[in-house]
C-alpha cells in the first residue's frame, strides 16, 4: 500500500477562519472538535506496513512452490496492485462528500454506514467479526506450531534427526490459551479496542487535516506501503522456494528445511510467539467492545453485566463479570476450535479467502461508486464490476482448495491427540 517518495513534504497549516470551523489555525482541536491529528504520509505507511507483515509471511515459500517461478511472483504482483487500487478507492471514502470539509467516517464501519445501507451493512459488521474470530483461531494455531516447533528443534538437537519427536500440539494450544485469558482481563486494554485488522481508515484518521485532503496523503501513504510489503514478500516467497524448492515447508520456521544452527529457529519462533500474543489481543478487542457495549444497551440494569466487583490486590482491580466470563468464554472457545483443525497452512488460506473478497475488494467498490456517483453501466462501472466478480472468482477458488485441503488433512488427524 505505498509510494516511494524520498523528497520530504511540508503542508503549512491549514487556516480557517473562526466563524467557519469554531477554531484557528492554532487551536488545539480539528475541526471535529477531536485533537488536532498530526500524522504525515511517512507515519500512515509505517502503521500500515507493521499492521500488515505478520505471521502468514512463513507460508509464502510454500506458496511459490506452488505456483512455479513464473506464475508465482506473477499472482503477487497482481494482488498487490488490486490490494492498492482498491486501498485507493477506500481512502476516498474517509470523508463523505467534499475530500477536505466533508463529514468524517472515522472507522470502516462509519464508511459503510455513510455510502451503504441496510443489509449490506449488517453483512460488512458480521463479515469483520467473523474475520476477528478467524484470525484469533489461526494464531493460536500458528503461536502452538512455534512454540511446538522449538521443542522439537531442542529434540532432533538431543536426539538426532533420526528420531521422529513426535510430540503433540494441545498443550501448547493450551499455554496460549490461557496467557490470552489472562491478558484479556486487562482493563486498560479496553483503550485499544478501537484497533482493527482493517486499520486503513483508522490510520488516515490520524493524518493531519487539509491542505492537502487526507485522501491524496493517503494514497501515498498505500503507494509506499504496498511497494515495501510487496518487495518484502516476494523476497520471502522466492527465497524459501530458492532455498528448498518444491519441498518449501508450509511454514518456514516450523517445516525443519534445515536443523541447525537450532538455536537460531528457537529465537526466531520465540519472537514470532511473543508476536501472536500481543496480535491476537489488538484483533480481538473491538470483538470483545462491541459485545460488552452490545450487552451494556441490552440490559443496562443488569450488575452482572455493568456492575464491578473490587478485588483487593497489590492495588483495588475492578473486575466486571460479565467482561471476565465473556472474554474467557471467547478464548475458550477459538482455543478448542484450534486444537481441532491446527491445518496453518489451510487455515491461512481460509481465513485470507474469505477477507479478501467482501473487505479488500467489494464494500470498497460500492462506496466509492456511491461516493462518486458512478452512473450505472457506464465503462468505469462495468470495469469495477468486472474487477470485483474477478477477484470474487479468485476468493471462491481459494476457499475451495482450503476446505479440500482441511478435509484431507482430517482423514489422518485425530483431534485431541494428535
């Protein structure tokens, strides 16, 4: 999602006149009345940059592999500019009319709620969290396979690389499971809920106010970041599949290409676990707010579910019931739904499948011809249909092969013991 730009961009303040925004120039507030936002085209990329480069570059070897050396690299420079086309579209979509005064839509929910109505809105909401639940089952699956895959480079190193160590995944799953209980009841990570796996409109809410409009910043800010995550898994992809050929593991890290130096996979899948435990909270507190405010407007008089009980500890720790059952309830749950399909590389392209279409590609399509007024049937509106059943095409196939390959590998996996 980027534009590599080495020149260095200074935008004056915007001056408005008092009668017209309620506020100066240097006034302390936007003209929302939130704090004046200060983000520039280089602090947009690098959000997007580390919110997009994750655990599922450990698959992009095997994925080459493949694809060959053509069709491979061809496939990912491909999705990467529908991913900044459609990015751009989005962006366009920050504001609801005028690209500098319009209304602001400060989350992709707002953007919907502002272009779309009706069904389509309620699919977008049940689609994001669907996604968020799908996403805290494939990091467990993947934090598991890491923290698995350290004792058995401990084991080959002890034992040799004759012995099979075969040693199962459940009670790491486990291990997960409950540092992500515990780290859920945090209060202060209520503050974070308003993150979100679909962080582009997130982020341009934090670029500074025109001139020029947060969409062109934006757009830059897609142009550079998609240039790097582009650069970045190509150099993953292809040298995985340089490195072990059509034998590329499902997961770098974890597949055991190789078996020394073992102490350099041990640090590795350390920091990748330290990774997930983090990711996984950032993904799934909107879930866990949407859900409690959800609950909190059903039954405001409920003590149960508004009311905090104190729990004297090194300080008072206010605990809410329902937040501690909820939330444990949740973890639980994707915990076991892991230990029954720990499929990484299936599951990653489930979860890559059913996103991509409906979120990257579609609703994006539908604001922006709703913002733009796009008439129908014209050759810009055929041509983003076009794109957008192509894409969905792509998205069905994908999903097929995952739930094939899912189904294949429950033939020989027992869940449970395995």
């Amino acid at each position: 999602m980027a534009d590599k730009v080495v020149a260095t961009y200074y935008y004056p303040p915007m001056e408005v006149a008092a009668a017209e925004l309620g506020h100066t120039a240097g006034s302390k507030l936007d003209d929302d009345g939130r704090n004046k936002r200060t983000g520039t085209m280089w602090t947009a990329s690098s959000h997007i940059i580390t919110a997009v480069i994750g655990s599922g570059v450990l698959s992009l070897g095997w994925a080459i592999a493949q694809l060959g050396w053509v069709a491979g690299p061809a496939v990912m420079l491909l999705f990467s500019l529908v991913t900044y086309f459609t990015s751009s579209l989005l962006a366009d979509c920050y504001r609801s009319g005028d690209q500098s005064t319009g209304k602001r839509n400060y989350t992709y929910m707002d953007a919907v709620n502002a272009n779309l109505s009706g069904v389509k809105v309620q699919i977008c909401g049940v689609l994001q969290y669907a996604n968020i639940v799908g996403v805290a089952i494939g990091y467990t699956i993947a934090a598991s396979i890491s923290m698995l895959a350290i004792k058995r480079a401990n084991c080959f190193h002890g034992h040799g690389h004759a012995d099979p160590c075969k040693i199962s995944s459940v009670p790491y799953m486990i291990i997960f499971g409950v540092a992500q209980v515990f780290f859920s009841q945090i209060p202060d990570f209520d503050q974070i809920s308003w993150l979100s796996m679909l962080i582009l409109i997130e982020i341009q809410d934090t670029i500074r106010a025109p001139p020029p409009s947060e969409s062109t910043v934006m757009k830059r800010a897609t142009m550079v970041s998609v240039a790097v995550t582009t650069v970045f898994y190509m150099l993953c992809g292809c040298m995985g599949y340089a490195a072990f050929g059509d034998a590329a593991p499902g997961n770098l890290l974890t597949g055991f290409g190789f078996y020394e130096h073992f102490w350099l996979l041990d640090v590795a899948n350390a920091a990748i676990v330290i990774h997930l435990v983090g990711a996984y909270q950032v993904y799934c507190q909107p879930l866990f707010a949407f859900v409690e405010k959800w609950a909190a407007k059903r039954w405001p008089e409920s003590t149960y579910v508004t009311g905090e009980v104190e729990v004297p500890l090194f300080r008072t720790y206010k605990v809410n019931m329902f937040r501690a059952t909820w939330r444990t309830a949740f973890v639980t749950a994707t915990t076991v739904v892991s230990m029954m399909l720990p499929f990484f590389n299936d599951v990653v392209g489930f979860l890559g499948a059913l996103g991509f279409w409906p979120l990257t590609v579609y609703f994006p399509v539908e604001m922006y011809v709703v913002q733009k007024k796009v008439p129908k049937w014209s050759t810009q509106w055929v041509c983003l249909q076009m794109l957008s059943l192509g894409c969905l095409a792509i998205s069905l196939a994908a999903a097929a092969g995952s739930i094939a390959g899912i189904k294949s590998d429950l033939k020989v996996y027992h869940p449970f013991k395995s």
